[in-house]
C-alpha cells in the first residue's frame, strides 16, 4: 500500500474506458433440446465429435456383422434334412437338422432309448427342487434343502441307475450328454455345500492344527488347475485305495469336481462368517450354545443366506467347469457335439460351426439366467441391510 | 473378555474344558489324517507294484522318444530326456500366459471403460462382449476358435494371402502424396475440434465425419509413407503374410551382424527416454509449463537404434515363405492350436477383467469425477490422471485373481493339442511313463508355485500402490 489511494486509481481509469452497448446482441442460437429423439441421440449418440465418431464406427461393426449372422444362422440355414447332403451345398448357412437329428444324443448319449423317461424324472425332480429353493417366495426351504441335499441324490441315483429287482441297471458308461453335464453340476453343487461347510469353519476355527489342514487344502485346490485334479482323480485315486474299492470311471471326477467346488465355496462361505456382525456369536454363546448348536442355529443360516449370491456365482463357473470332464474320458455334451459333428452321414463345413453354436447358447442361457437371479437376490439381499 | 481376570477359575472337569477338548479334537484329526496317508501310500506302493509302475523319479532321465511341435529350448525326440520334455512343456505354458495376460488386459480395460462410457451404443456394444463371453464354458470357445475358424482354412495351396504393394525404390511422388495425405488428416482433425465448439447436433455429426476421413487418411498416408521410404518390399503381389490350415505364416526377419551394438543402443536409448522424462517432469514442476514427452520419448527410443543400425555394417535379411510342394518352406509359422489357445484365452478373461475394471472404476466417488470436470479435465485425462489411478487400488487384487485364472486356464491347451505342460507331461510323459503320481504331483506343484509366485509379485506391486495413498 505504498500508493495513496489506489483503488481511486482503478476507478478513474475504469471511467475514462467505459463502454455502453448501443445495438442489441445477435440472437443466439436456440437450446440444443433436452427431451425427445433427437436430444437423446444428442446427448448419448453425439455428445462430441469423438464420440460421435465411435458411434459410427460401432454402427459400422454391426453393420458388417450382424447381417451376416443373420443370414447365416437363419436364412441360409438348413432347418430339416435327412442327411448331411443338403447342408454340404456351397453357399448354405448352420445345419439345423443336425441338430435336430441328434437332439436326443445330446441329452441323453447312448442312456438306452426305451429307458430315457427315467433321466427324464430323474432331470424333473432336480429341477423342481433347485426351483423350490432358489425361489424365494415359496415356503419350507428346510423341507426343501433336506430333500435336495439328502433324498433327492439317493432317489436320483436308484432312477438313473437302477435298482436290484425293480429297475434294470443301466452301466454308467453309457450314460452322457446334457445329463451327464447336469449331472456333474449338481453333484459337484451338493457335494460342494458341506463341504465348503466344514473347510471354512475349520478355517476359522482357533485350533491351530485343524485351522493348518483347512488352509492347506483350500489353498493347495485352489492354487492348481480343475484338470490337474481331475487327472489326479482318474489316475491316482485307483491307486490309493486297495484294488477292490476302486472307484467307478464316472465317480472320480465327480469326486474331483466335488473337492473342487468345495474349496471355492469354502472362501465363499467364510466370507459371509466374517461379515457376521460378532455380537451375534456372543448373544449365541452368552445363551450357553454349544459351538455346533451356535454354528447350526445362529450363524450359519445367517451366514448362508448372505452368500447365496456369491454361491450362485461359484455354481455358474462350475457349471461351466463340466466340460471338463470330457479330458477323463467321460461323456458330457460338449463331448457328444465332439463326436458328432465328426459323424460321416452328416460331416460337412457348417457342421462344426452349427454344434457349437448350439452348445453355446445351451451353456449361455443357463448360465446368464443364473447369473441374473444371483443379481437379484444381491439387490434384494441388500435391502435389509441398506441404512 | 480379557478386560477382567478371575481370581480363580471355576471348578470343571478337563473334558469339559475347551483347551482339553481342542487337544483331543485335533489329536483324533491327526491320527485319522495319519492313518489315510499311511494307507493311501501302503496300498499305493503295492497297486503301483502290482501293475508294473514305476515308483521313483528315474524316468525323469530316460529318452522321452517323442517329438513337441513347439520348443523354446533345443529339444529332440531321439536325444532329449522327459526331464527336457517337462521343461519344454513348462516354457509353453509361460509363453502362453505371458503373451495372453498383457493382450487380456489390454482387451479387458478397453472394455470396463467402454461399458461406463456415455456413448450408449459403446456401452451396450461391450455389455453384450462381456455377457456373451463370460458366460460360455472357456472350452466351448477354444473349440469353436480351432475346429470352426482355423480348421477349415483353406490348405496351404490355396492360402489366403495378403495383398502387397509394389514398391521397388524410395519413390518421391508417393512420399509427396503420403505426406498431403497424413497433413490433410491432421487439418480435418483440427476442423473437427472446431465443429464441437458449434455445441449443435448437426456440428457433432459433421465432426464425426471429419474424425473418420482423418483416421483414414492417416492410416493410407502413413502407411504409403512408411512403405514408400523405406523400400524393402520389392514383392509381386504378396507381402509374404499367408493364412491357411497349418496356420499363419510371417516371412523371418533376421539381423546380420551388428545385434550387441544395437541391443547396447537400445538400452541407451530407453534409458536416455527415461532420463528425457525425468528432466521433462521436473521442468514442469519448476515452470508449470507442459512438455512434450511421450513423442519425443518415442522418437528417442526408436531413434538411437535407428541412427547406430545406418552406421554399423549390418543388414536385415527377410526370407519369405514359399510354397513348396504341399506346405511353404522358410518364415515363421504361428500354429493354428497357439493362435487359438491365445485367441480364445485373451478374450475370455479380457471379459473378467472388463468387469473387474468397471467394479474399480465405479468405487471411486463420483466427487472424483465431478472435480476433475471442474478442472477443466477431458474424460480421457479425467480417467488417465485422477479416477483410473485411484480405481488401481480397487483393481490388482481381483485381476490378480484373473491372471491366477488366466495361467491356470491354460492348461485348456490340451484340447487344442497345444503343447502345454499338462499336454506335454500330464499327457504324454504320463502315458508313455504310466508314473501317475509322480508326473501329477509335478505338474501340480509347478502350478502352485506359479501360482504363489504371481501373486507374491502382484502382492509387492499392491503394496507399492496402497503406499501412495494419503
């Protein structure tokens, strides 16, 4: 403030430049709109010239692909024939009649035609049960899991494998595709429950050398390859037990899958123990629980319920996961695609393409439709706890 | 529970006592653990004996007497050991994973951005990539790569082949006409920020044109620039790039002479590229002036080697494939099984790590975004500067477990016929040795060291980013 007054100053120099408008202001354009079509396609199609810009560029990619995939997978598709001869014409698109030839091969393998109503009741229970369960509106879910977990796996196999005097027995070499693949997830699924149990628990329990064993195996099974284990199913368990315990060739994977899926739905579970607020094992033990009565009454259904999501998503890789098996040997649907779309009466170049095709969209609306109810539950799960 | 201690502990009996009872507990689960261990060796050793299997490692250094279709160290059929062949099998595996893990994440960033993009179409368009994807079985995928896209390729004779351009000497014209070309590019892209001013619709639009015409004209104009000067392809209508069945074929680019000197210039270079930025980023702390560094990085990096290569006295050789008889003779071979294996990996776990990204991105508040727009930030440096750092934090756990997946996935190979570990040793070497537990407690304990060894690495490199945090 060395000067004497030096917002005077300003001021007088502002005076000697002042400047008043005489003609009025062009008028500007008009708003860009806020609502309808084109403010829309403004706002999320064109917002700038870079954007604009990818916007073409995808429209492009579209343009080019979908089209052609149309034309390929319905227009020029071959929808019934008697055999390959049609579908091996230059020009013509996927080979629906494949297909539809082979349709029960894919779901049932060689099972014997004239018994296949027994997978069929078999694939049925199972349904309506996960039915039962997932859906959260319809009561007794104990009945529910009980019959599941426990009834449904020994009624299930008598069904399909029969039993001494009332059913024929039908050899598990012949059992394969969309079955043997379900079969595999739900084993693996309701395998995979208590023994997820029992793992985190022991991981979280204070004796050091349970707490030691359960790490291990979590860690060890977790930390290779589900081929690998399979492998080790398959070749290793026969030598492990003596000679006349040796296992059935679809029962190691499904062993392997099992111990597999348990250790991923271990981490699962002990996730939802850990966000067990740790008043609830206090109230539990200040009543005079027991530490099983605890676990059993208290926190696990608890805990439970909170990672069904997280158990849902371990069920889709899983499920996933089955067409694995086909490296052990055994006969899943991915497998039955593999062989037959090698058959000579129908081998030709859309062959491959059009099994695959219809694989995948097997596999996607299971798996998307799962992934959506995990979605879900996890959005309604998360309205009790919101605050 | 330990705030107050009681003066004297209650009367109970010692089975009733949880120290007691966790000693038995764990003693009863050690005997049952020792006993199944005891037995499954017992009867292993005498099932292994029974059947004529081998119960040591000695096979380890017997002649394995089968050939691997892809070797990163010398290996022969006649001559090498199933030792080498384990070694062989696990180099692929790396390979496999380390060219996939970079392209998967890659792929899957440009994907977890693009879904939260404001471009509607963009967004869906890479909501549908990862929903399809992620939700058909890896194999399924793999399989459909090799047997449907790759398999029936047509036969070496009728290879694709791709088109050259006949180029015979460093050509003036087309150099002049290259360069308008990259110029005019570079004036439309100018235009184009001019027409966002205009703010309108039919401005945008118009932009989006001029950015397509641009990208255009740069990639012929660049392209014609590179070819033209440099002159080395002197080819009648091929550029030696073939595809067919038995894969892609690349003609051998191969240095004579002169590689330590130009290795040396390398490493100069890129350490003289750090060093620019080093100086760069110090410079615009002192001025708050903004410096061009990464073109000039590159120019630095490409540069030095450049400049030493036209004083030594080396010369690049280029042998292209030709058709010989049934199959082409000279160039380098991509097999179909590693292309799919890299293919189908890459872009399924891209799928995972899209998710990932987008679960990062979308837990750093959306204060973060909102300041950075303030700031005047474009989206581009928005996510570059403020929200992809700090989203990281949220990201490396969980993409570590999609690399973890990644390696692990790749044991698929042996679906392919790629010669992977598992194929290679779990495979053949288990097969043609019958020693199953040694082969697969290898196989496995290789994966869990892999597996710890990534995630050891992933974990430093966590820690390293937690750090910054304030």
């Amino acid at each position: 403030m060395s000067q004497s007054d030096p917002k005077l100053n300003i001021n007088s120099s502002v005076r000697q430049n002042v400047f008043v408008r005489q003609e009025s202001i062009a008028a500007r354009q008009p708003p860009i709109p806020t609502r309808g079509v084109l403010a829309w396609i403004n706002d999320n199609l064109f917002a700038t010239p870079l954007s604009g810009f990818v916007t073409l560029a995808c429209i492009a990619l579209v343009a080019l692909v979908v089209p052609d995939l149309i034309r390929y997978l319905f227009i020029d598709a071959i929808w019934s024939a008697e055999d390959g001869v049609p579908c091996r014409v230059e020009g013509t698109g996927a080979c629906w009649a494949f297909v539809e030839r082979k349709l029960s091969f894919f779901v049932y393998g060689s099972y014997p035609r004239e018994m296949v109503w027994r997978v069929n009741l078999t694939l049925l229970m199972g349904a309506l049960l996960v039915g039962w369960l997932l859906i959260p509106r319809l009561p007794a879910k104990r009945l529910a899991s009980v019959l599941f977990f426990i009834a449904y796996p020994v009624a299930g196999y008598w069904l399909a494998y029969g039993f001494e005097g009332v059913l024929p027995k039908v050899s598990t070499n012949l059992w394969g595709g969309v079955f043997v693949s379900l079969l595999v997830a739900l084993v693996g699924i309701v395998m995979s429950l208590p023994i997820g149990i029992v793992l985190a628990l022991g991981r979280r329990s204070h004796m050091p050398i349970v707490k030691f064993v359960s790490i291990v195996l979590i860690e060890f099974v977790r930390g290779v390859p589900l081929i690998t284990v399979l492998f080790m199913a398959n070749t290793m368990l026969p030598l492990f037990v003596p000679q006349e315990l040796t296992p059935d060739r679809l029962l190691r994977p499904l062993i392997g899958v099992s111990i597999f899926t348990g250790a991923y739905t271990a981490e699962t579970i002990r996730a939802g123990l850990q966000a067990m607020p740790k008043g609830q094992f206090e109230g539990a033990m200040s009543l005079g629980l027991s530490y099983w009565q605890m676990m059993r009454l208290i926190i696990l259904p608890q805990a439970l319920t909170m990672v069904i999501p997280g158990i849902v998503n371990s069920f889709i890789s899983l499920f996933k996961d089955t067409t694995l098996v086909a490296v052990v040997g055994i006969f899943d649907f991915l497998r039955a695609i593999e062989v037959a779309r090698l058959d000579p009466v129908w081998a030709g170049p859309s062959l491959s393409t059009t099994g695959y095709v219809f694989a995948a969209l097997f596999y996607w609306v299971f798996c998307y439709s799962m992934s959506r109810y995990s979605q879900n539950l996890e959005a309604r799960l998360a309205v009790g706890r919101r605050r | 529970m330990s705030d107050h201690k009681l003066t004297h502990r209650p009367h109970i009996a010692w089975w009733n006592d949880p120290f007691y009872r966790g000693l038995v507990y764990q003693l009863v689960l050690l005997c049952v653990l020792l006993v199944l261990v005891y037995e499954a060796a017992s009867n292993a050793s005498q099932n292994m004996r029974a059947r004529g299997i081998p119960t040591d490692f000695g096979f380890w250094f017997k002649t394995s007497g089968f050939d691997i279709n892809l070797t990163l160290i010398d290996y022969g059929a006649a001559s090498s050991t199933y030792g080498r062949a384990f070694w062989v099998g696990l180099l692929n595996t790396l390979l496999v994973a380390g060219i996939s893990i970079p392209i998967a994440t890659l792929i899957g960033f440009f994907i977890g951005i693009a879904r939260l993009s404001a471009n509607w179409l963009m967004a869906r368009l890479a909501g549908v990539y990862v929903e399809s994807l992620r939700n058909i079985p890896l194999l399924l995928q793999l399989l459909f790569w090799y047997n449907a896209v790759l398999k029936p390729l047509p036969n070496p004779r009728d290879s694709l082949v791709m088109p050259g351009v006949q180029i015979t000497q460093p050509d003036l014209s087309t150099t002049i006409i290259a360069s308008l070309m990259v110029l005019a590019g570079g004036l439309l892209l100018r235009r184009s920020r001019a027409m966002q001013g205009t703010g309108t619709l039919l401005g945008n639009v118009f932009g989006s044109v001029l950015i397509g015409l641009a990208i255009l004209f740069w990639l012929f104009g660049g392209a014609l620039l590179g070819l033209a000067n440099v002159g080395l392809l002197h080819l009648s209508g091929s550029m030696g790039v073939f595809l067919n069945n038995r894969g892609l074929i690349l003609p051998e680019i191969n240095l004579v002479g002169g590689a330590l000197e130009l290795s040396i210039a390398s490493l100069i270079g890129l350490g003289a590229a750090f060093v620019y930025r080093a100086i760069a980023r110090e410079r615009q702390r002192q001025t708050g002036k903004q410096q061009a560094v990464a073109l000039i990085m590159l120019a630095i990096i490409i540069g030095v080697p450049l400049i030493t290569f036209g004083f030594l006295d080396s010369h690049v050789t280029i042998a292209y494939a030709e058709l010989r008889g049934f199959n082409f003779a000279g160039g380098v071979r991509v097999s179909p099984e590693f292309a799919a294996l890299i293919f189908g990996l890459s872009t399924y776990t891209a799928s995972f790590i899209a998710e990932v990204v987008r679960g990062g991105i979308l837990a750093v508040p959306q204060g973060q975004n909102e300041a950075s727009a303030a700031l005047g930030l474009r989206r581009g440096l928005a996510l570059k500067l403020v929200i992809i750092p700090q989203a990281m934090r949220v990201i490396i756990p969980p993409l570590t477990n999609q690399y973890l997946n990644l390696i692990k996935n790749s044991s698929l190979a042996v679906f392919v016929g790629f010669p992977d570990l598992v194929q290679v040793f779990a495979g053949t070497v288990l097969n043609q040795t019958g020693a199953a537990v040694q082969v697969i407690s290898i196989t496995m304990a290789v994966y869990l060291v892999v597996s710890l060894f990534t995630s050891l690495i992933m974990d430093l490199y966590n820690r390293r980013m937690a750090l910054v945090d304030r």
